[in-house]
C-alpha cells in the first residue's frame, strides 16, 4: 500500500515538473510570418543598396547602411527565426530604378521591416533581439537618408 502511494506521489511529482515546460513550449507560436517577412524586406533593402557607389561619401554610407541592415538580419537569426536564405543569395531587384529611387526603395524595405517587427508576434524570449534590430533598421533608416541627399551632390 505505501509503495502505490509512493509511486502515485512520484508520478504526480512527474507530471507536475514536465507540464510547465509543456505549456511554455506551447506560448511559443511555431511560424513567425512578420520576422520572416522582415527578413525578406531587409534582405532586399540590402541588395537595393549594394550597388557599389564609386563617389567616397555615399559609398561609405552605402557600405554603413548594410552593415546594421546585416546586424538586424543577425538578431532575428538569434531568436532562431530563419528562412534559410543567405545574404548574398541572388535577389531579383529593379535595375532601371535610378541609384536615387534605389535609396527610396531601400527606406520603403526599411520601414516595412520596422514596421513587421513592430507588430510581431509577442515571444517573450525574443523581446531584446527584435528591440536591438528595430535599432538597426532605424539607424539604417537614417544612414540611406543621409546617402540620398550626399548622392544628390555628386
């Protein structure tokens, strides 16, 4: 009698100890359809902006800008949200905008990825990473403005 009392107790204990890890792994949504549409707004920001400027102040702000777009694209690949797409994985652009409509093409990316990770799907744990891209994206934001009005003056 005391043995089934003991194994009925331990099983509860069991059971209690597994089903908070259950319920938490359950809070967690399985897709995240607006970090994975960021990505894929960062992702063509970059390529509308990589375009090798040859003029030393834009290039240099170019270059600035796909920095904290890659560092963005980095901290949503910490909170584990990856599409499996590469940086440099060929992307389809408009090559007939002109290098000053692929700066406002590139902000239009920008603000969509902001604007994604702003209204995300709330996941506690990822909190931090998507606050610390959102700062990218938005110093990126400011970095492309700052090139079209240099690029304006070549």
């Amino acid at each position: 009698m005391v043995s089934k009392v003991r194994l009925m107790v331990l099983t509860a204990g069991m059971i209690a100890a597994v089903t908070p890890m259950t319920m938490q792994a359950q809070e967690v949504p399985g897709p995240h359809p607006a970090y994975l549409h960021a990505l894929s707004d960062l992702r063509a920001a970059r390529h509308y902006l990589n375009d090798g400027w040859a003029w030393g102040p834009v290039k240099h702000d170019d270059n600035e800008a796909i920095k904290h777009i890659d560092a963005a694209i980095n901290e949503i690949k910490h909170a584990s949200i990856d599409d499996g797409k590469g940086l440099n994985d060929p992307f389809h652009i408009d090559t007939g905008l002109s290098p000053h409509d692929r700066f406002r093409k590139a902000n239009e990316l920008l603000y969509a990825a902001h604007r994604d990770l702003e209204h995300a799907e709330d996941v506690p744990q990822a909190h931090g990473l998507r606050d610390r891209a959102i700062e990218h994206i938005d110093y990126a934001h400011t970095i492309v403005d700052n090139a079209e009005r240099t690029a304006r003056w070549e």
